[in-house]
C-alpha cells in the first residue's frame, strides 16, 4: 500500500524537462562505469603486460589528480561566460570524451597506455562536470531541491547496483572487451541526451 502511493507520488511529482533530461542522462552514464569500474582492478592485474596492485592504485591517482588539477579553472571558465550554452558543450564534449576513452579501453595493452587513458579520463570529468552541475542548479525546481536531489541520487544509486551486479556476470562469460563497449556506447548515448535541452537553456546571465 505504502509503496503504491509513493510510486503515484513519484509518477504525479512534476519535474522540469531540464532536470528530467539530466538525471536520464547520468543514470546511463553512471550506470555504465559502474559495469566495469567494481572489477577494472581484475583487468589492470589479469590483462595489462606488468599489471599489479600498485598500477591499479597508481592509475586511480592519475585521474583523480588530472581531474582535480582541471576542474576549479573550468568551472570559473564556465562562470564567466554569458548563458547556459556553454556548461551545455562542457557538459556534452566532457561526457563524450569520456566514452571515447573507455572504448578505446579496449586496446591497450600496457600499464603506461592505461596511464595515459586514465590522465584523459580525468581531464573529461574536469570539463563535463561543472557545467552539468550549473545547469542542474539554476534549473532545479524551487521548493522541491531536496526531493530532486534525493530522486537523482536513488536512481543512480538503483542503476549502478544494478550494473555492478551485471558487470562481474558479463565479463567472466564474455570478457571485457564486451564490457568496455557497452560502456562506451551507453556514455555516448548519455552525452547527446544533453543536446535534447538545449533550447530549454538561459541564453544570458539574467536568470
């Protein structure tokens, strides 16, 4: 009974196009890392000519610093210029490369290509997420920043659990290779789900 009304409460709650647009969008792009990030350790280890343990902590420092090295310069980028056209294309071509460089996942072979990889993973973030995040913010409807917030976080949180769970099953029976491009395309798909609000956008700073 509970979950019925809170299901029609969800189905009724009305949400801006923009906002609905976003939350679609990450739910595909962070459900597809979830399928290989809970196992990309096993990659690193089992498929990459001298990869250990310390290339797989290595590489996740890579990312995290070219990313955050990046982000603050390409948020106050992304501040200083008039509407919201451009947190859009940061947005679109951050998530775009991003599916790119998990294809190409693929193909490498060694522990300095997967460094050079992880170094461009981090940089797409830096560019994809402040402009995601800005227009997530001045959209957001008023009065109702708690509940979108939590919707946005659930459905991700639902998604990746679910992936992460598939992702183990798909690669023992199939391999990475199947798993780095489903990934990609997924990503792919959530980048130019991005362009569906660009007519929704404020085209100067008086918002």
């Amino acid at each position: 009974m509970i979950s019925k009304q809170i299901t029609k409460f969800i189905k009724n709650y009305k949400i801006n196009i923009v906002i609905k647009i976003l939350i679609i969008s990450d739910f595909l792009i962070w459900s597809a890392n979830q399928l290989f990030a809970p196992i990309f350790a096993i990659f690193i280890t089992n498929d990459l000519y001298n990869g250990n343990i310390e290339v797989v902590g290595f590489s996740a420092g890579i990312y995290l610093f070219s990313k955050a090295i990046l982000e603050i310069p390409i948020g106050i980028i992304v501040d200083k210029r008039k509407g919201e056209l451009d947190d859009l294309y940061f947005a679109f071509f951050g998530t775009l490369l991003s599916g790119v460089v998990i294809f190409l996942f693929n193909f490498i072979t060694t522990v300095n290509q997967l460094y050079v990889l992880q170094g461009i993973m981090g940089i797409s973030a830096a560019i994809a997420f402040p402009g995601w995040y800005s227009i997530f913010t001045k959209h957001i409807d008023k009065n109702k920043e708690a509940f979108e917030w939590s919707l946005y976080d659930v459905l991700l949180a639902i998604g990746m659990a679910i992936t992460s769970a598939l992702g183990g099953i798909v690669a023992q029976k199939f391999g990475f290779s199947i798993i780095f491009t489903i990934s990609s395309l997924s990503t792919i798909i959530g980048a130019f789900l991005l362009l569906l609000i660009k007519d929704k956008l404020f085209l100067n700073k008086k918002f």
